[in-house]
C-alpha cells in the first residue's frame, strides 16, 4: 500500500486563511515543499510573547547593586514567574556602558541567571516594568511581574542554573587616560529555549570592580502551565 499527499500550492495568493476553529488547506511551496510557521511567530500572533526593558532611549541603570559588583540580591533586572504559568526565556540582550578604569585589575560583567525553584521576593527599593505584549493591538497582560534596579537586598534568589555571563578586564595601558576596555554586551538567544516552570524566576545582573551603566532587553514567551503538562 502506498499513501498519496496533496497540498495545495499557494505561493504567493490563493493562502488559506480561516477562522479559528474551521479547517484549511494544508500549504505547500510549488515544488510541493510543506509550509510551516515558526512556532515563536506563532506565538506572537496568539499574544503571547512579552518583553521588557531595563534603561530606556540615553538613560541606563546602574548596575552592581547600588554600584559597583554584582550582589546576587540586588539584580539589575527580574522576572518573577508565579505559580502556573510557564515562561520559554526567548532572548536576553544586555548593553553596557565600561566605566573608566582606575587599576589593571578592574573588571565589569554580566550574568543571566535562573532560581528554578521560586518565584521572587521582592525588598523596599526596586522598580516595577511593564511587560509589553510583542503583539502591540493584544490586550493580553503577563502573568509575571517584572523589575529592576533592586539597591536594596531582596529575598537572596538561588541561582540554580547559569545561562549566559560575558567579563572584561581592563588595561590601563600606561595612565587611566590611555585605559583600554573590550566591549562589553551579551545576547543570549539559545536554539533551544529554556522551558521556566513556575514558580521560578529569571535574574540579570551587571557590574564590576568600579559602576557600570547597562541596558537589557528580556524577551519570553508566556503560557500556562497546564498547556506542558
């Protein structure tokens, strides 16, 4: 016996398009090749992609803490993930500014971090984000809440999985004026995206032995944690 596939070439016109709940014809390239959609897209279209930022146009945070290195209860950036809803972590972009150095031994880095097990505990002094719907005419709201620029200790998260840290060393190069920096910015954009099951939480830090200004943007997609299991 033998099974025969047929689909319907729609290249350029003739896409099938119906409403949610109806079926459609399968879609395939005139060679016969199957069309698929990325699953990412997909989910940007149902609304269900978010992202936030962390500094906004010419004006970055501080990272370190309140300053200097990184405190692991006083992180730049953090998206707490409650229970019942899961996050896959799709992309994290950090962009800092290198300070000027003052000794060979100054260094600045940056860390993305995962708690596995806990949703965050937040302190006095952090500022809430907004989480942006990446479908901008979807009314659909995050279920995590987000933050940054914690100066004051929070609840000291366990950083039960480390993704993504990039560190430069500086050289002073003969006086602080001739000092010399590397770039410093990480995109942490894995092929496959780590699957966040609440509660949990996902923690960026940056800093180093003297301040250093950052921006970040940290991009997921959202849903419940009964569509995984």
């Amino acid at each position: 016996m033998s099974a025969e596939i047929r689909a319907n070439a729609a290249q350029y016109s003739n896409v099938p398009n119906g409403a949610d709940g109806f079926p459609v014809d399968v879609r395939a390239t005139r060679d016969g090749s199957l069309s698929t959609a990325d699953w990412l897209q997909l989910k940007c279209m149902e609304g269900r992609m978010f992202q936030v930022d962390v500094g906004a146009f010419s004006t970055p945070i501080v990272g370190g803490g309140n300053g200097t290195i990184i405190d692991q209860d006083q992180p730049e950036a953090f998206i707490s993930v409650p229970s019942g809803t899961t996050i896959f972590l799709n992309r994290v972009a950090v962009q800092c500014q290198t300070p000027l150095l003052a000794t060979d031994a100054d260094e600045s880095e940056i860390l993305v971090a995962v708690d596995r097990a806990a949703a965050t505990t937040i302190g006095t002094t952090q500022t809430t984000e907004t989480a942006l719907n990446m479908r901008t005419d979807n009314k659909r709201s995050s279920n995590c809440s987000c933050y940054s620029a914690a100066t004051a200790n929070i609840t000291n998260p366990t950083l039960g999985i480390e993704l993504a840290r990039k560190v430069i060393t500086g050289d002073i190069n003969g006086t602080p004026a001739n000092a010399l920096w590397g770039e410093l910015d990480l995109v942490y954009e894995p092929k496959v995206k780590p699957i966040i099951v609440g509660p949990a939480a996902v923690y960026v830090y940056w800093g180093g032995t003297v301040a250093t200004n950052g921006f970040a943007q940290i991009q997921w997609v959202e849903v419940p944690s009964t569509d995984i299991t």
